[in-house]
C-alpha cells in the first residue's frame, strides 16, 4: 500500500515563485525551514535554484543542503549559538542572522586559529586589534572567509531582535569587526501582517525605516502576507514562505484570490464502506451519530500521519474529486467519512485530504489551525512522492 501519499508539485512551486516575482521586483530569499515547510528540504531547493537566496531557521538546515550541493546563498534565521556554529558558518559560506548580545561577543572574541597549530588566547582585544597582529592566520584556507550578517531589528514583534534603541551600538560594533563582510543586511519580521484590519504593520515599518536611515545597507522585511497586499516596497530582499507552498497567510484571503497553487497534495484512499442504522455513534466517545440509515466510508488517515486530531465533524475532504465530510473524531490511524454525498464510492478510491482541488487553508480552518502547521506535522508514515 503506497497511501498516504504526500505528492510535492514541483511545478506549482515555479509557479508561486513566479507569483512573487509579479508582486516585487526585490531579490527572493524562499523561507524553506522546517523541511521546506514539511514538503522536503532538498527537492524543493533544488527546484528553488532561481531564487537569490534560502532562508533556513536553524545551522543544521543550512548544513543538510551545502551537503547536497546547493550553493545558493543561505541565510539562518536563528544565526550562530556559540564558538563552534560561528566556525561552521564561515567555513560553509553560510549568512548568520544576528539577532543577540552574545553573538555581537562572539563575533569580537574569535580568533582565526593559528597557521598549522593550534587556536591562540590573545586575551579580550576586540577583532579589529586582533586584525592589526601580523601573528594570528587562519588554520586553513576554507576558514579564511569573513561571515555575511544579516543584523535583525525588533519594531514590535518581540520574539528575536535588537530594540531600535540598541539598534545603533550593534551596528557600530558590526561594523567595527574585521570578521564581519560590509555592508551588512537589516531584517525585521512583522507580527501582524496577515491581519484584516492590519495597521500595526504600516507603523513598524516606519519605524524599521527610521532606524536604518542613515545606512545603506541591503534592507529586508517581508514575509509573503506583505508580498501579496503589495507592502513590500521598501525591501532589497524578500522572505516569502507559505505562498511558495500556494497556501494563503490571511484568514479571510484564500490562495486561489491570489492565483497561487497547491504544492502538496495529501492522498490516501478508503479502507472500508460500511451501512449503519439510524442512531449509530461513530468513533472514539460517539459524539457523531447517524441521523438515517446511511454509508461511512473509512480512510487510511489518521492523526498518526500527521491529519490534525483537532479536525472537526464537517471538514471536508474529496473522494473521486466530489466533496464528503469528516464524521466523528479523528484515530490514530483512520477517519471516518459521511459517504451520503458520493456517487457509487469503493473500497480503494482515492481520497484527497488536502492540495488539489481542497485547499489545506479551509482544512486548517476546520481543525482551528493554519496551514503552516499543518504542512510542517505530517509524519515519517507518509510516504513523499515529488513530481
Ligand atoms: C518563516 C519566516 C518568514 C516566512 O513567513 P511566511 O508567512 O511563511 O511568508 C519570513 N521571515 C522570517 C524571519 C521567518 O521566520
């Protein structure tokens, strides 16, 4: 049995690519963290190579695709945590966020290892004196790189980010190491963007502006819901995530209003077809009961393949392209499914949960979530098929 089946459309992802390239001129670093948002880290880089830049949350990210050969720039939103990650970054080309006074530190404390011995403590001179020492080289030619930074600003998100009021002390000290590749890139992150009623985001960005004004660097501030509302104008780089995968960040905007397109697509198929009588109760506690005589199908789905638990009674799904709904709760490893709806259904028909045809924003909705998540939690047990 190959279901369920996550099928990745490759294709659709070039296409929502194109969609942001129509909403902005600026440079596109795609967000593919946490596995390309559940849809495969590598296939969907590789199918990226178009795009200026990846965007990744974590060191361990950035380090799974230079270990498959991409050699797009990568830029980790989380940046370097210590010593060793700094190294990582330099050695592999990697652009660190920097987003914390401890990484300003580290940044000022390290030393390029001694030519063919071993690290130096030369003690706490920052690394513009360091740099002035003839005697301090790099161990090895990979590591004789500097790091590209991406200096992220906090205009109200409050989650990673220096304060505008810090904003001018990190810059200065950025600027002042030698380890540090100039110009430097400002990011800030917009809590609210995806809101109706969305005023927040008009001022932070004002206040981003403020702040940078006086610097030349490359700027970077939107995410996809201010690519699609045209509010990215001010941006030299671009972070679009969820509309690649052509699903929608707004709650009262679908992704279709946008002309994007599925990526992924959830399958499986029915299991069972059963007959019930009038008053049965369906599934775990029995909350669903049957209000005629009537068939349920039961789909090879389950909250152990990563289909939200939360889903319910009502959200839909497709058999053969026509729409049934969710009865019951969710199993571990099935749903159950009012077949009233379908035309002649059979044991092996196919079923789509979400994707084509169903998009996974109003399934989201249904189990009071968002697509994101729903995306980033399907299991190893279901198998990915990229096309
Ligand atoms: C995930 C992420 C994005 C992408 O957000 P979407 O809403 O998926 O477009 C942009 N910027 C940062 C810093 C992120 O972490």
């Amino acid at each position: 049995m190959n279901y369920p089946l996550a099928q990745i459309n490759l294709s659709a992802l070039q296409h929502n690519l194109a969609i942001v390239r129509q909403h902005t001129a600026a440079k596109i670093l795609a967000m593919v963290k946490a596995n390309a948002y559940g849809h495969g880290l590598i296939a969907v880089a590789k199918a990226l190579q178009s795009a200026e830049g990846l965007g990744v949350a974590r060191l361990e990210e950035a380090l799974a695709l230079r270990e498959a050969g991409i050699k797009q720039k990568i830029v980790v939103m989380t940046g370097f945590l210590n010593a060793e990650e700094l190294e990582s970054f330099i050695k592999h080309d990697l652009d660190a966020v920097v987003h914390s006074e401890f990484q300003l530190e580290l940044l000022e404390k390290y030393r390029h290892p001694r030519e063919g011995g071993d690290p130096v403590d030369v003690g706490l001179f920052d690394c513009f004196a360091i740099s002035r020492k003839p005697t301090y080289f790099p161990l090895a030619r990979e590591r004789r790189g500097k790091i590209k930074i991406w200096l992220k600003l906090d205009c109200g998100m409050h989650r990673l980010g220096f304060l505008p009021a810090e904003a001018e002390s990190a810059y200065q000290r950025l600027m002042q190491c030698e380890l540090v590749q100039k110009p430097l890139t400002f990011l800030t992150h917009f809590p609210n963007a995806d809101a109706k009623e969305d005023t927040l985001t008009q001022e932070q960005t004002q206040q981003f502006l403020q702040v940078v004004k006086f610097w030349e660097d490359e700027k970077s501030l939107s995410n996809s819901a201010c690519i699609l509302v045209n509010r990215a104008t001010q941006d030299n780089w671009v972070r679009p995530g969820i509309m690649l995968y052509g699903a929608s960040p707004f709650a009262h905007l679908s992704a279709q209003q946008f002309n994007l397109k599925p990526v992924m697509t959830l399958r499986s198929q029915l299991i069972a077809i059963r007959h019930f009588k009038k008053g049965s109760a369906i599934g775990y506690g029995g909350h669903w009961v049957c209000p005629e005589d009537m068939p349920v199908g039961v789909v090879a789905i389950g909250y152990g393949d990563g289909y939200p638990r939360h889903a319910k009674s009502g959200t839909p799904v497709l058999i053969n392209g026509q729409q049934a709904s969710l009865i019951g709760r969710v199993s571990m490893d099935t749903i159950s499914i009012d077949l009233r709806s379908i035309e002649n259904p059979a044991v092996d028909d196919e079923v789509i949960l979400w994707g084509e045809g169903l998009s996974a924003d109003v399934v989201a909705a249904h189990a009071e979530t968002i697509s994101y998540e729903l995306f980033c939690r399907l299991t190893g047990r279901v198998k990915f098929q990229h096309i």
